[in-house]
C-alpha cells in the first residue's frame, strides 16, 4: 500500500506476524534442501537426511500458505525449495530405461536378521516361492544358520561363504551357483560388523562378485567416523572389469552423500532403477513407531538390467528383505 508522497506504508502488526509465522514455515524446509543439496550430512542432520522423502511431500504446502498472505519473497523461497526437494525426490518412483543385457536372470534376497531374531522358517519359504538364486544376510548368528539348515536352505542353496557370529556382526551369502574366492570384510568400527562376500559363477554370463553390505549404523554422534569410514570402504563398481552386486544393510539413503558417491563408481540401486526407490525398508516393522526409510538396497553393476525388485515381510526383525531380478551381461 502506498500513502501521500509515494512512501510505502508500514506493515500493520497482524500483517508482520502473518510474515513471521510465513517464514517460519518456510525456512526448515529451506535449511532442509540446502543440507541436502550441498551433501552436508554432518552430526544430527545424518539421521534426520533419511527422511527426506517425508520433507519433500510437505514441501509444497509452504508455497500455498506464502501465496494465500501474498508474501512473494517466502512464496519464491518455497516454491524453489519444493522444486529442489522433489527434483531428488521424485525419480524415484519412476522406472528408468535399463541396459541391454541378454544373459541369464538371477534373483537376489537381502535380509536383515536383527542379531538372528527373523522367523527362519518364512525365510526359508520366501527362498522357495521366489525361487531366489543368490541371498545374502546381515546380523547372522550361528543359530539362525543351523535353524536355516534344519528348515532346508542347505539344499535350496548348497553354494556358500558364511561367517555366523553372535549378535550383529555376522554375515553369509547363499548361492545356487558354485562359488570361487570367498572372503569376510571386517569392519574396525562401530560394531565390528563384516561382510561376507564370494565371486558367484552363474552359468551363461561373465562370473560376479556379490558382497553382503552392512556399515556401521549413525545411531550416535560418536559413531558417525566409523558410519563415513565403513561407507567409503565399500568395494567401489568396477565399469570396464569383473561384475559387482553390493546388497543389504547400507544404513544410509540415497539422500545420503557417503552412498550417493558409492553410486557414482557405476553402481545402480535397483529400487531407484525400477521405481520402487521410496518403499520404506526399515523402521516400524518390529514395533517402533519410526516412519520407514529405505536404507536396505540393491546396488549392482551399470551393465546388469534390473528387471523387477519387490519389498517383502519378514518377521521377527525390524528390516523389509529386498528381492531384485536381475538379467546379467
């Protein structure tokens, strides 16, 4: 409003409060995009990064209430904040082309077995009705592999490297398909948790490397060294040589610049790939009321063709088992 001598009047006090309580709903989804953006995962904003998704949802919704009090300046702010938001956030649930591939398809299971505690027998079942070729598992315990034995994995997957401690650091992979140079990756941090691996060679296509991931966890501020280190410590995509899968536990979302920067080796995550990349993998799914967040994942080589990846139940642990079929070269 303009008053006598072309002076803009002052705004009213109910006018200052409606732009007071706009910013406020503006600027945390601000701050939000730009830690994002700039890959700032540091302290307290590394848990909070996981649920981006969730952000970017409500994004929109500060746009509206700047355009209803007619405060452009806030109006702008939301409406590139939403933009950037959903620009990182959208694709996800859109499949993209994949690459020729015209070897054979191998299906993958990751699970989580929280220190042992998922039920056995649906594992097992989930390995049979899928017809799952290669599973690799996270926090396996030495009871959860006689238990997986007696329930007759050994003769659904008689192929594997398997490294079963108490607790949570444990590691195995299954395979249907001989495999050749096994090994366990071990962890220094955190809590020490390994990762087992072996080439899988799978007739009518070039043999590949499968590794079980599982980095530390960022549950803590003193934990975020070992969570960085152990993500940057993951075997790196291998474009113009062997094959190379990495799935399970990543402990990070592609909102997450540690494994973002792992992707940018030549990995693919196959949820993103097929447009399941926003289904939730962890979180509610042993009682805790967490809103889910995807960070169990399937990262394979820009060379294989992620066919179809499906979300599972698994109970008895706080993880969703991921399925991927994959067409290798």
């Amino acid at each position: 409003m303009i008053v006598d001598g072309g002076q803009p009047a002052a705004e009213t006090r109910p006018g200052r409060v409606a732009t007071t309580l706009c910013w406020l709903a503006v600027a945390p989804a601000a701050l939000w995009a730009a830690l994002r953006l700039a890959g700032l995962d540091r302290g307290p904003a590394v848990q909070a990064l996981a649920f981006t998704p969730y952000v970017a949802a409500w994004s929109p919704l500060p746009v509206v209430l700047a355009l209803a009090l007619r405060r452009r300046s806030a109006a702008a702010v939301a409406a590139v904040t939403a933009v950037a938001l959903l620009a990182v956030v959208g694709p996800r649930a859109f499949a993209s082309e994949p690459p020729q591939a015209n070897g054979p398809t191998v299906r993958l299971l990751t699970a989580n077995l929280l220190a042992g505690a998922a039920d056995p027998a649906v594992l097992v079942d989930l390995v049979r009705r899928h017809d799952v070729d290669v599973l690799v598992l996270q926090e396996f315990t030495p009871a959860a592999r006689a238990d997986l034995d007696r329930l007759g994995l050994d003769r659904l997957l008689p192929h594997r490297q398997l490294n079963p401690l108490v607790g949570t650091p444990g590691s195995g992979l299954y395979a249907r398909f001989p495999v050749s140079e096994p090994g366990v990756r071990r962890h220094r941090g955190g809590w020490g948790f390994t990762q087992a691996y072996a080439t899988v060679t799978v007739p009518g296509a070039p043999p590949v490397h499968v590794e079980s991931a599982h980095p530390a966890a960022p549950y803590a501020l003193d934990q975020l060294g070992f969570w960085r280190e152990d993500l940057a410590a993951q075997p790196t995509a291998t474009p113009d040589g062997p094959l190379r899968i990495l799935a399970g536990d990543f402990n990070a979302t592609l909102d997450h610049a540690p494994l973002r920067a792992l992707l940018r080796t030549g990995y693919v995550d196959a949820a993103d790939a097929t447009g399941q990349g926003l289904v939730g993998t962890w979180g509610p799914y042993d009682g805790d009321l967490i809103p889910p967040v995807t960070i169990d994942h399937v990262l394979v080589d820009r060379r294989v063709a992620v066919e179809q990846v499906e979300v599972l139940d698994l109970p008895g642990t706080d993880h969703r088992p991921v399925l991927a079929a994959l067409r290798l070269p």
